[in-house]
C-alpha cells in the first residue's frame, strides 16, 4: 500500500512539473510574440555566402545609408506582418525598382507569423502563380529582442548550391510604441 501510494506522489509531482514547464514556455512565447509587435526600421544588413567551404565565402555588409523608411518589418497582434525592403539586398549589391520616373518603388510582402521559443516562423500570404499552395515558410531565428533592438537571421540555400546567410538588424522608433 505504502509503494502504491508512493507511486502515486512521484506520478502526481512529475506531472504537476511537466505542466508548469509547457506554462512557463507558453508565458515565454506570449512574452515573445508581444514584444514583437511592432513596427521595426532596418539598420544593417550582413549577408554571408559561402559555395564549397570557406576559400569561397563571400561577404556583404548594408549599413544605415542603404536603407530608408521604406525598409521595415511591422508585426501586429493579430499575428500579421509586413516586410516592406527599398530593392533587393544581395550579396552583389542592391538592386531597386522604380516607377519609371525615376521614383523607387517600395515591395511589401505581407505573412502570418508565429513565435516558438527564438524561431519566427513567417507564412506568406500569397499563393504561387498557377498553383494552389503558398510558399514554403520563412524559418528565421530571433538573435536578440528588447524594447529597440531586433536581429534576426535566416539561411536559405540557392538554385546555384551555394549557402547564403543573411542577419538583419532592426532598430524601433520609441515614438511609435
């Protein structure tokens, strides 16, 4: 009677921790994603290519003067983001859009997205032409997150097989929090 009973008590602690530690990831979560939201200007940028090991690795660094305003991540609590950038940053340069008249035209693409410990999960929104399904998803690993500081990092590998990392630092305007 007295095993039984012992039994019981470890069983009972054991699972009354496992709940406080799936809460406790809840609370983190929570606490990640709210501290998302948000909208985030870009202030650097390093991209990082590497194609069969590091005596071919190249690197490019963007700094404050190649973004403007229209280099932004905003992230709303509704689980939405936008992901608005000024030309296409690579690691051979930036390339822009413009409206012919010279204007450059900002691109936007809009996600759902979803925070899980430090991974950032963003879905886009739009479907592929000529096909019923969306894009893979965007897996991005949150670097560091304050009340100003956002850096997130992703690696994608290319149509070329070359591995091509970018981090991204986000500053947030005080003002608009």
């Amino acid at each position: 009677m007295k095993t039984r009973y012992l039994l019981f008590v470890i069983i009972a602690a054991f699972l009354t921790g496992a709940a406080g530690c799936k809460k406790e990831g809840q609370k983190n979560t929570t606490a990640i994603t709210s501290a998302i939201v948000g909208r985030w200007y870009v202030n650097k940028e390093e991209i990082t290519g590497t194609l069969g090991g590091l005596d071919q690795q190249l690197d490019t660094v963007y700094n404050g003067s190649a973004f403007d305003t229209g280099d932004f991540a905003m992230f709303l609590d509704n689980g939405t983001a936008v992901i608005s950038s000024s030309g296409g940053f690579e690691l051979t340069g930036k390339t822009v859009v413009t409206d012919g008249s010279g204007k450059v035209v900002d691109a936007s693409k809009q996600y759902n997205f979803g925070v899980s410990a430090s991974t950032l999960t963003l879905k886009s929104t739009l479907q592929l032409p000529n096909a019923n399904t969306l894009p893979n998803p965007r897996i991005e690993t949150i670097v560091q997150l304050d009340n100003t500081t956002l850096v997130l990092t992703y690696t994608i590998t290319n149509n070329t097989g070359m591995t091509v990392t970018y981090k991204t630092w986000y500053f947030r305007d005080i003002l608009e929090s």
